[in-house]
C-alpha cells in the first residue's frame, strides 16, 4: 500500500553546496565509525576507548543537526521543539517533539533519509519523556500550532531549486 | 485558577498551556531558558516569543539575574499549573449545591449504621467567599468524628475498615460530582490561613483535633 505523500529526500531539498557538505560529513561519520572498529581490535592498554569516538561523533552529529535544521526551516518550515506527526508512505506513523535533526543513508546507502528525534507525547497529548525517532524520505508532516491544531506542512514553493 | 476550554489563553490551547506551566513549575524555582521554555511549549522559537511575553507581563515569569538571558516561575506559575480546564460554576449553582451538601451532612449524623463517621464541621472556603458570579468549584472543609457507639465496634484491629468508612463519608458528602465539589480536611483548610465560613455544626478546638 503507498500513500499519497510528498517526496522530501534530503538531496532534493539540499542545494549543491549543502549536498556536498553533507556527504563530507557523513563520510567523515564512516570514518570515525571505520576508525573505532579498528581501533577495538588493538590491545585494551592501547585503545582510545568508547568516550573518545563519542564525542568526536558528536560534534559532527550537531554540524549534521545545523545543517538539518537549516534545510528543513527553509524548505518545509519544520521547526525545532515543534510537535509533528509524520505518516511514511509505508504506513509507519509516529508522533513526537523535535528536539535534534539529521540526515542519513538508507537502503543499501541509495537513499537519503532525514532523522528527527526528540520525545513522544503521552497518551493524553502532554508532552512525555520517552525518547522517539522517525526516518523518511517520503511523508506527510502535520504540525501541532500551540492553539492545538494539526496543520500539513508543505514543501516552499523554490524546494528543490536552491542555488 | 479555571480555564474555559474552548479559550485560547496567550493564543494556546488550555491543555497545551498548563502541560507548559506543569513542566516549568516542576523546576522548584530554577532559572530556566527561553529553548527550555519552547521545549515545555512543544513549539519552535518564534511561535514561542509572544507567549513567553506575555506570561512576563501578567507575573507568571521573570526574568533571571544571570547575565544570560533566563527566566525564573512566580508562584503565579503554581497557581496556573494546577489551574482546571472546565466552564466554572456558577455561583446559583453552587450555593444549590452547598445546601446539598448541608442536607447530606444531616442525613449522614442520622444514620449512624451505614455511616460510623459523623459529620462535626462544615466550612466553606476559596472562590465561593468571593463577588465572582463564576467559581473554580465549590471548595468545602470539613471535620468527621467516629461516633461513640461505633468506637468498640472498631477497636484497633479494624484500622482499614475504619478508613474506608471515613472515605465513604467524604465520598458521599461530594454529591458524585468531584469536579464541581472539592472536600478538604479542615486542618489543611487552617494551615492555608485563608478565610472561611463555617456552615454546619461547630468549629472543633485546635486541641480536641
């Protein structure tokens, strides 16, 4: 079954310049990745251990977050500390605070994907503690206005054609 | 504090503002951002900016003394997180209600078989002692007493069965309409030091409390 949703892939939206910059830093997250793999196959007394690779992780997961965040207020108006609704052209929904932005490859690296994360809402609509995440690249987004609301966020008229 | 749901109190929906006020009110105090407060609104930074404005203006925050712009919770802050989203009562409506209560009262000292507690002190308090035509609810205080002839009944053994008909006293005195009426313990009534009406019975001394 596919729905009726908007295709919102991170190298559509991106201009050329932010599409290079995000490779580089993707490339550069493998790296890392690549680099503490080996890294674990040497000797304890040698290692550089986990705290290292994490925090050299996490300064290039918030040039991603900037980068994200910067794309995504421009070309859908999507927010941080928004509460979305985002409904996949799988049928997966979920709904949650946005706290961090990312982007990723999916499906054998083909596809870019883009990663919200932040917390769910409980079941009486307050906003909760538990962690929640979302991938996509095909969806439909709806925004809840603070006058309670669910509003569809759409795509600016120049999405895919920034310089 | 009462909400009216179909208001949109600083252009929020009621739940979404109290859910915001109960989030910042559990900091005790704690000097608190302006990105914290957009997380505790679930709203981006400028859908934010003109509610944060105005809860400055009406003294529910203020900003901090850090030199980075912070924010401190008022005790008004309190008062809006245990606000409740409903219509009000209307003061008619209240005043029928609190003769029910003054009627259920009697009926509970006459019957001391179903009810081992007895009905000592009514008082009246909070918004109903005020000129307001539409009250929060209907805030009562009373005192309950276990009658003399029930005491050996009881003894010490039966402690659970002797709370439970306390609570089925307080219950019954509440008319099955625990959003229209709040019963409290008259010693919590006393400790707020606010003022109040006794309406049945006589105010028991401190000491025989």
């Amino acid at each position: 079954m596919t729905l009726n949703t908007d295709n919102l892939a991170p190298n559509r939206l991106m201009s050329a310049a932010e599409l290079k910059q995000a490779e580089r830093l993707l490339r550069r997250l493998d790296r890392h990745f690549a680099a503490q793999k080996k890294d674990e196959l040497r000797p304890k007394d040698l290692q550089l251990g986990y705290s290292h690779w994490q925090v050299k992780r996490e300064a290039i997961g918030s040039e991603i977050d900037i980068l994200a965040a910067t794309v995504l207020e421009r070309e859908l108006a999507l927010a941080r500390y928004m509460v979305v609704h985002v409904r996949r052209n799988d049928g997966y929904e979920a709904t949650l605070q946005v706290l961090q932005f990312g982007f990723t490859r999916m499906f054998a690296w083909n596809r870019w994907g883009w990663c919200l994360e932040g917390r769910s809402l409980r079941k009486n609509g307050t906003l909760g503690e538990r962690p929640n995440d979302v991938c996509f690249d095909d969806a439909l987004i709806n925004k809840r206005r603070i006058d309670g609301v669910w509003e569809p966020l759409s795509l600016s008229k120049n999405a895919g054609i920034v310089p | 504090m009462n909400i009216a749901p179909d208001s949109l109190p600083y252009g929020a929906a009621p739940a979404i503002l109290l859910d915001c006020a109960q989030q910042l009110h559990e900091m005790d105090g704690r000097p608190f951002t302006f990105d914290d407060f957009c997380v505790a609104l679930g709203a981006s930074r400028s859908e934010s900016e003109p509610v944060i404005e105005q809860l400055i203006v009406d003294g529910f925050l203020y900003p901090g003394d850090s030199a980075d712009a912070t924010y401190i919770c008022s005790s008004r802050m309190g008062q809006l997180a245990l606000a409740k989203i409903s219509h009000g009562l209307p003061r008619d409506e209240a005043t029928r209600l609190l003769n029910a209560v003054i009627e259920k009262s009697e009926a509970i000292n006459a019957d001391p078989e179903k009810y081992p507690y007895a009905v000592t002190c009514l008082a009246v308090f909070g918004s109903f002692l005020t000129e307001k035509e539409v009250l929060g609810d209907l805030d009562i205080g009373v005192t309950l007493s276990l009658r003399e002839c029930r005491r050996e009944k009881f003894g010490l053994t039966s402690l659970k069965r002797g709370m439970s008909s306390y609570a089925k006293t307080l219950a019954a005195l509440r008319l099955r309409k625990p959003a229209k009426i709040s019963i409290h313990e008259m010693d919590e009534v006393i400790r707020l030091e606010t003022p109040y009406r006794v309406i049945f019975g006589e105010m028991p001394s401190l000491s025989s409390q």
